[in-house]
C-alpha cells in the first residue's frame, strides 16, 4: 500500500469539511456550471473533496501538495500548464489541491481551507489570472 491510499496515515477532513464540500457540490449544480474534467491531489482529503463536490475525480499527481520550498514554480510547472491551458467552450476544468503549489503559482494569492479559485487560462507563454476566489460560505450569494 502506498502512502496516499493509507487514509489512517494522512491529515483527512472533518465533518465540518465534508459538509462544506457537499454544500459547494449543490451550489455547482444549481448554477448549472459544467465541469467536465476533476483533477484532484493523490491525498486522500483531495480526493474525497473531489468526490463530495463532483461525484468524481482522476487522482493526478500534477496536482499534488507538499511543503513549500524554494524551488516551488519549478516544482509546479506541469500544474502551471494545467492552468494555463484553455479548455474548449462550455468546459471547465476542476482541480482540487493544496494551498502550496497555488500559492507558489500564483503569488500572494493564499487559498483557504475550502476555498476556491476561478482562474482564466492564458495559454503557455502568458500563464493564467485569477478572476476570483470563493470561499465556502460564499456559494449562496452566486447566481
């Protein structure tokens, strides 16, 4: 067994999470925004995130966290392309992760526990913006 399938093992989320997480899922339905493609972390919480939020998810080691270091951007180039990368027209793409390798990407953009970023993909040279950032409670005011 490895160490991202020992759940026992790993940081998981609570019930407080798993609540947030199926809220965000209903909120996601109700404003009719397709996902077509859910990338999550081969952490157990990434990936019961996922699940939660979008009824499924290709675990994705591109995605994955880790403690922060100097060499971040290099460290997270392959998620740097994910996020550059324009999807096709009525597609999205969703990325459950960690709050390093966002953070390494994008700056002084910190992401909190269930929150999350709407970025704009720029292609390969120009990377991507972000557009915005909701937090878990902030679903309901979204129409």
């Amino acid at each position: 067994m490895t160490g991202y399938e020992d759940c026992a093992q790993q940081r998981n989320l609570t019930d407080r999470g798993r609540a947030d997480a199926r809220a965000i899922g209903a909120a996601i339905r109700r404003l009719h925004i397709p996902v077509t493609t859910v990338l999550a972390s081969p952490f157990c919480r990434t990936r019961e995130t996922a699940e939660l939020v979008f009824g499924h998810a290709t675990t994705d080691g591109r995605v994955r966290g880790g403690p922060a270091q100097t060499d971040d951007v290099q460290r997270y180039a392959a998620l740097k392309t994910l996020l550059s990368t324009p999807v096709p027209p009525g597609a999205n793409l969703a990325i459950v992760s960690h709050g390093n390798p966002f953070h390494a990407l994008a700056g002084a953009a910190y992401l909190a526990e269930g929150e999350m970023a709407v970025v704009e993909p720029l292609g390969a040279t120009s990377g991507f913006r972000i557009i915005a950032k909701v937090p878990p409670n902030g679903w309901d005011a979204l129409q």
